[in-house]
C-alpha cells in the first residue's frame, strides 16, 4: 500500500512539473522570441520603413544577401534582415509599402497566438480577432487576423501558423 501511495504522489506531482518543462521547449522559446521581436519592430514600426531599419541596424540585425531577400518578399520591394539566435533562426521583413513582418523557422503555432496576446495585453493594445480561417491552398496552415489599436494608432495584425503543431510562424502588421 505503500509504494502505491508514493505512485500516487509522484503522478500527483508530475503535471506540476510538465507545464514548467513544456515551457522551456525551444518551440515555445521560439515562440516567446517572434512574438517579442514582432512588438519591438513591427508593431513599434509598422508603416514607417525608414525608422524599421534604422532600429533593424542599430539593434545589429544584418541584411540578407539579395537572393535571401527574394526568398522571402516574393518580388516586392523591401529589405529582409536575420535576426536569428540561439534561440533559432528568424528574419524579420520590412516592405517598402510599410508592411512588416518577422517569420520564425520552427515554433509552437499556439505559443505564437498565446504569447502575442500576452504581449499585446502588456502593452495596453487593445485587439480583437477578426477572422480565423485555414489557408486555401496551404490546408496545414492557419491564419488568425486582428484588429488593434493604442491611442491614435491602429494596426491590422495577421498570424500565419501551423495547425496544431510546431512550424514555420509569421506575424505580419500594416498600420491603417
């Protein structure tokens, strides 16, 4: 009866400890940093390019090579910057229409959403989700659109995740 009672208490104690350790996961790390990276420059910055770069340079970010930057802006014009870490490997995009965005390689699609959200309420950003819809053509894609505003400043915010799983996560804001 015993050892049953110390199986109990041992399981009893184990979800405490699995949040802690889930937390830690270099997903989850991954997702505290795009989600962080994305509210020091692109909600900071968004619609103004000038200031995003001179921040992305000043903060020591470099700028792709010409055929790294084609990979990410699809033709438009704009300057992509690595900002990958230890942590993993992220770049953040400034398009020269003001759009921003930051893409992490490989982080947790719901840390992403929970750690923006944090994020955005620690900032006093008020938000609403306006659309959650899975992505067309990619189907294991997933977009979540928001509205939000501080002040005199509004921004439309869009989070492109994987369903339900780790991947690639990107965080895009325009100013309106």
């Amino acid at each position: 009866m015993r050892s049953a009672s110390l199986v109990i208490a041992a399981l009893a104690a184990t979800p405490a400890m699995v949040p802690l350790a889930l937390a830690d996961s270099p997903p989850n790390v991954a997702a505290k940093q795009v989600a962080g990276l994305f509210m020091q420059s692109c909600v900071r910055f968004a619609g103004d390019k000038d200031g995003l770069r001179e921040w992305a340079t000043q903060t020591g970010l470099k700028a792709l090579p010409k055929g790294g930057q084609d990979r990410f802006l699809y033709g438009l014009p704009g300057t992509v910057f690595d900002a990958s870490n230890k942590d993993g490997k992220f770049v953040l995009m400034s398009e020269d229409g003001g759009a921003c965005s930051v893409v992490a390689e490989r982080a947790s699609g719901a840390g992403v959403i929970a750690d923006l959200e944090q994020d955005l309420n620690d900032a006093r950003i008020s938000f609403k989700v306006t659309a959650e819809k899975a992505d067309p053509q990619e189907t294991a894609l997933k977009h979540r659109e928001y509205q939000a505003s501080l002040g005199g400043r509004g921004w439309l915010l869009l989070v492109s995740t994987v369903k339900d799983q780790v991947g690639q996560a990107m965080l895009t804001a325009n100013r309106f």
